[in-house]
C-alpha cells in the first residue's frame, strides 16, 4: 500500500487579507470606543443645559463626532505620511532600479496598498464627521435642537458665512471632501506629497478657533494649538497605520504567491525600515506635542494652584498620558527594534506595545475632546472696556517705542520659534556628520546659518513683531530684515549642499528627505522660482502688489495672513539672495553681469517705494494705524513717512554687500578662469596661442600677396 503525504497548503492572499482585515478592525473599533467613552464621560453630555439647552441629540452626538474627527483626521495624515516618506510603493526593488508591474514579481507593496486604503476610508469618515460637527456645532452655540425649529437652515447658512468657527469647519469640510477625492484616484508620489500638504492644511482653520481667541497672548496659543495639532495628528496617525499594516510588513518575505513555493529573492521584511523611519518621526511629534502643550498650558493658567480646577486636571492627565506614551515610545526605539533582526520574539512584544500605546492614545483623544470643551482658568472674552490696540490687535498698546526697547521687548511667536530650533539642531547633527565622515565643512558656514536663526527669531518674536503691529516703521524694519538680512545668513549657510552630504541615499523605493530635495530642486515649479528674472521680479513686485493691495489689511488682522507674510518675505528674499551668491544647487544661474544689473535694478526699485512713502499724504491701512490710540511717538502719517526712509536706507546696505559679494565671486571665476586655460596651455604647449598667432600670419600673408 502506498501512502501519500500531502504538502501543507501554503496561505492564501485572501486567507491573510481577512485575518489582519479582522485584527485592524478589532483595534480600531476598540480605540475609537474608548475615545467615545472617555469624550462623553468628561462632557458630561447627559446633563442638560437649562433654557440654552441644544437637545440630547446634539449633546451626544457632538462629542462623538469630534472623537471620530480626530482620529480619522489623524489617520489620514498619518497614512499619507508613510505613504509618501516611509513605506516602499514597489514590492520588489533591485539596486536603484524599480521593477515595473510585468516584471517578475512587481507591482505594488500590499503595505502601501493598505495603508492607501486606510487613508480613503479614514478620508471619507474625515469629511462625514466634519460636516456633522459643522451642523452640530451651530446648534449647540445657538442652543437649538436639530429638528423642530422652522428657521435652523437659514441660521445654519449665517453661521457658516459670518461667524469664525462656521467658516473653519466649513473650511475644514471642504478640505476633507477633496482630500478624500484624491486618495481614491492619486498614487503618484508627488501628488501624494501635495495631498498631504493640503490635509495638513485643515490643522490652520482648527488651531484658528481652539481657546485662542480673546486671551492675554493670542498669537502664542494659536500657535502652540497649531504645533500640537501638527504633532499629535502625525504621532497618532502613525501608530494607527502601524497596527494596521503590521500584517502585511513582512508580506514580502512570509507571503506564498500562487504559482511560487517560496518567497522571492528580493522579497523582503521591511518591518524594521519601517519602524525606524517611523520613531524618528514620533520623536519630534512627542517633542512638538509635549513643548506647544507646555507652552498652551501656561497661556491658559496663571499659577499651579489652577491645576485644581477642571481645566488643569484635564492638563495634567493629557500631561501624564503623553509622558507615558514618550517612554513607550523609547522603548520602542532603544529596546525593540534593534532586537527584531536577531529576535523573532520581538515582534510579539513591539505589537502588544504598539497596542497599549493606541489604548493610550484614545484616551488622551477623548480628554482632547472634553478639554477643547471646558473653560480655561484664564477667561478669553474680550472686555468691554477694552482699548482700540486691544480691540485691533489682540493686545495691549506697548509702551513707547526706544532704543533700549529694541532689545527687551519680546512677544514670542513659537511658530518660527519651533522652526529655528529644529533646523539648527538638525543643521548641527549634519555639519558633526560629515565631518566625521572625513569631508570638510566650514565652521563660517555654520555660523552665519546660526546668525540668520537669531535674527529670524528676533524679527518674529522680538521688537519688531511687537511693535510693527501699531508702529508702520518698526514694521518695514521688521520686513526689511526678513527680505534682505535673514536670508543673506541663510543662503551662506548652504543648508541644501549639506543635507545632501550628510543624508543617506535610500536604496529601497522610498523618498526620505534626500530624495525629496532632489525631486524639489529638479522639478519645473523649482525652474520657475529660482530663475534670476523671476527671483528678482518676486523680489521687487511682491512689495508694491503687497503693500498697496488688501493683503496687507489681511496679514494685519489675522493670524493665519501675518505668518504667511513673515512666509512669503522670507522665501521671496531666500530664493533672490540665493540666485545672486548662493552656492546651494539650482536648476540654472545668471551671468554675472545680468546678477549685477538685476540687484542695481531692484535697488532703484526699493528707493522708488520708500520715496514714495516718504512723500505720501494718505496712509495705508489708515482703519488700523489711524484709529490704534496711541497717545505716543510720531503721528500715523508722519510714522510711515519714517517707514519710507527706512525701506530706502536700510533696504540699501545689503544691497550693496549682496553686489560685492557678486563682484567677488565674478573675480575669482575670472581667476580660476585663467589658471584654467593656463594649465592647459601648458599641457597642449600653447597649441590654442599658436593656433590663434596662425591665424594672424595667414591673413598678413594674403594681404601682402594682394598687395594691401
């Protein structure tokens, strides 16, 4: 009798699609219960509210929307995120060249497919939960129910067209329809990169409308709201798409393919890439989040003793959450991931840590959500006795305006003050890792980087900013600065040249920051900006259209308009200066001569404008410096007459240094020039000399022989 043995049956693609489709959607349904939970209980959503009461409806639902947002949201970003930086799109790769789909073995990595998946449905819920917190919201700040009120709709529209909070999540709404529209058809990396950019772009409107809006330093806690948002919506995201994915991050290498008996060659587990990717992310979320919520905390509370209240024991458990989540998180990275190449085992315990932590996580959502809905120990309306500085600008007239004042006087903008921070640690990291490489890297570089840092953190957080609000000179001083002196640091300090030393090629697929500089300094809209006409055109026009158009109005009376001016100036002054001197690769650079022509022209231009200014008799913005009641220092128009001279004399200077600097560099190209063609005339024994004094004695030896 003859036995036969039967070969285990190797597991099919929809067996482990199922079986990890059930482990994710077990771990999302718990986190997202728990968040609820959490929500309601400290809401108190089952207590009605007296005559304003908005019904049980909207109590119940409200709280639960916004969980479900912000973890969808989180998703979302955190899905597009590894998308585009951390995850392979091919699942097969050979050296730097990527397999195709026909090849054998290609197509696409059923991570970065699932984690597409995740982002599509995770977009969907995004944009439901929003609408529903739009409609929501009104009833409950309206106090009327969602049905039974003839005039609802009619109110719903003015809320959403008048009032700041309707037009953010109006706002927010939109941003998630099309966000969601372009998950389902998008996966080129690129468009990928600017869908991200866009939902990220849903943090400003929410940070606009957080307890932000009448308390004692209102640009401080919209940008600490906006630097928490950007970090726990990336942390979060991404632990939800590790748990979701975590099946399919060694698909490659365990995975048995109709047609194959075992797995490929160049099939591999990409578990450990993966998390490394990831850790160093969540390290700078878990610094942003911990720092901007610090920073919020104190706006919001004037002592410890307020830590009793409700508002600072929903601080300090969302404090003690993050904490703990920062040393899970160490964990994973001390610990963990160096054990999974040598240990098996590992595995097991890095998911149940990864599960623990998203336990933690929908916590801390929900106490998110109950904190965003209790009053803060420091009251936020506005008084009714407020001063017309108060009134226009958030804050108190600051006193007068001298020159020991221009040192001392500071209102912190943690926006840039975050930016200057990390790309000087990270500018640091990179010099000490070349240089231990071997490759030289010079310390003057270095120090005019760190130079230009300071004096962006002086001109966004120091007198400047302050007084620039009330005073149209301190503000061209300011713009000035940000236009022409920052970025003269900046560009000297070669930040691209270095990252590209001191990053790491990647060689699996995937961009990191390398790879997107190189995308970015090659692509067409790089062609564009750092072309030296339109560097200089953006230069010079950017003032004229600015200052003489309502985007002045607009940077003067929000938040979201001032930071994206400080953005503009600095950038439009960035890519100028770089055209002109900058050593940093660009897609093509102008002649020396034209450099010289284009600066001398944009002077002229700059001492057009303050000339202007200087013989002007009606103001720009005449609503907002005209009626600041300032009972010192020069009048409004004899202010920003002062403004005119200071674009025209300070504009100049770096002018001048930039046109030296160009005449510098053209000398030493002539130089270097000349030793060129020196040495190779020495190499061919002057053959290009000789050839050209030929030429001359051919042509003495015709006209002799035609008799001239």
């Amino acid at each position: 009798m003859v036995q036969t043995t039967s070969r285990p049956k190797a597991p099919t693609a929809l067996s482990v699609r199922s079986g990890g489709t059930r482990r994710w959607l077990g771990v999302s349904g718990a986190v997202l219960l728990i968040a609820l939970a959490v929500s309601l209980f400290y809401t108190g959503a089952a207590a009605p509210r007296g005559l304003s009461d908005p019904g049980a409806l909207t109590r119940w639902a409200l709280p639960v929307s916004k969980a479900v947002h912000n973890i969808a949201l989180s998703a979302v970003i955190g899905s597009l995120i590894f998308a585009v930086g951390i995850l392979p799109r091919q699942l097969n790769w050979s050296g730097n060249r990527r397999k195709g789909p026909d090849d054998d073995g290609g197509g696409e990595h059923p991570a970065f497919t699932r984690t597409m998946t995740l982002a599509s449905g995770a977009a969907v819920v995004w944009t439901l939960s929003a609408l529903a917190i739009m409609v929501l919201t009104y009833s409950d700040v309206a106090g009327i129910p969602l049905s039974g009120d003839p005039g609802f709709t009619e109110g719903l529209l003015a809320y959403l067209t008048d009032f700041a909070t309707g037009r953010a999540w109006l706002s927010v709404s939109i941003i998630a329809a099309i966000v969601a529209t372009l998950t389902f058809g998008v996966r080129n990396l690129t468009g990928l990169a600017l869908t991200t950019i866009l939902a990220f772009g849903a943090l400003v409107p929410l940070s606009l409308i957080g307890h932000s809006a009448g308390g004692d330093d209102h640009y401080g806690a919209v940008n600490s709201i906006a630097l928490h948002l950007l970090g726990v919506t990336a942390w979060v995201g991404g632990i939800i798409v590790l748990a979701v994915i975590a099946p399919k991050l060694s698909a490659g290498a365990a995975q048995t393919f109709s047609g194959s008996a075992a797995p490929r060659p160049t099939d591999r587990d990409i578990t450990t890439s993966v998390l490394r990717r990831f850790s160093t992310l969540a390290g700078l979320a878990f610094a942003l989040v911990l720092f901007s919520g610090v920073v919020n905390a104190s706006i919001r509370m004037t002592d410890l003793s307020q830590l009793g209240t409700e508002w600072g024991s929903l601080v300090a458990v969302k404090t003690a959450g993050t904490i703990l989540l920062g040393v899970i998180g160490y964990l994973h990275r001390q610990w963990i991931i160096p054990q999974l190449e040598v240990r098996k085992s590992a595995k097991a315990v890095l998911w149940q840590l990864i599960t623990v932590e998203l336990v933690i996580m929908a916590a801390v959502s929900g106490v998110a959500v109950a904190l965003a809905r209790t009053a803060p120990p420091v009251p936020e309306e506005l008084q009714p006795d407020a001063t017309p500085a108060r009134i226009l600008t958030g804050y108190e007239l600051p006193p007068e305006l001298t020159a020991e004042r221009w040192l001392t006087v500071w209102r912190w903008d943690w926006l840039w003050v975050a930016f200057a921070v990390i790309v000087a640690v990270a500018y640091i990291v990179g010099m000490v890792k070349v240089r231990r490489r071997g490759d030289s890297w010079s310390v003057l570089r270095a120090i005019a980087w760190m130079v230009g840092l300071v004096g962006l953190t002086y001109v966004t957080s120091g007198a400047p900013a302050v007084y620039g609000m009330v005073l149209f000179s301190a503000h061209m001083v300011g713009h000035m600065a940000l236009t022409m002196m920052v970025p003269l640091f900046l560009v000297l300090g070669s930040p691209v040249t270095l990252a590209l030393k001191a990053l790491t090629p990647r060689r699996d697929g995937t961009r990191g920051i390398r790879e997107w500089i190189l995308v970015g300094v090659h692509s067409r809209f790089s062609r564009l900006v750092t072309h030296p006409l339109f560097a200089a055109a953006n230069f010079a026009g950017s003032i004229i259209i600015f200052y003489y158009s309502p985007l002045f109005g607009f940077a003067l009376r929000y938040h979201a308009g001032h930071e994206l001016m400080n953005l503009h100036f600095l950038l439009t002054g960035y890519l100028f200066i770089l055209s002109m001197i900058g050593s940093d690769p660009v897609p093509r650079r102008a002649p020396y001569p034209l450099r010289l022509l284009l600066l001398f022209a944009t002077m002229a231009f700059h001492a057009f404008f303050g000339v202007a200014l200087m013989g002007a008799t009606s103001l720009l913005q005449a609503s907002w410096f005209g009626n600041m009641g300032r009972d010192w220092g020069p009048s409004a128009l004899a202010d920003q007459q002062l403004g005119g001279a200071v674009t025209w004399g300070i504009g100049e200077i770096p002018t001048l240094a930039v046109a030296l600097g160009v005449a510098l560099m053209w000398s030493r190209n002539d130089a270097r020039e000349r030793k060129r063609v020196d040495r190779a005339a020495e190499r061919n024994n002057e053959a290009e000399l000789n050839a050209y004094n030929d030429m001359f004695a051919k042509l003495q030896e015709r006209d002799r022989q035609h008799g001239l």
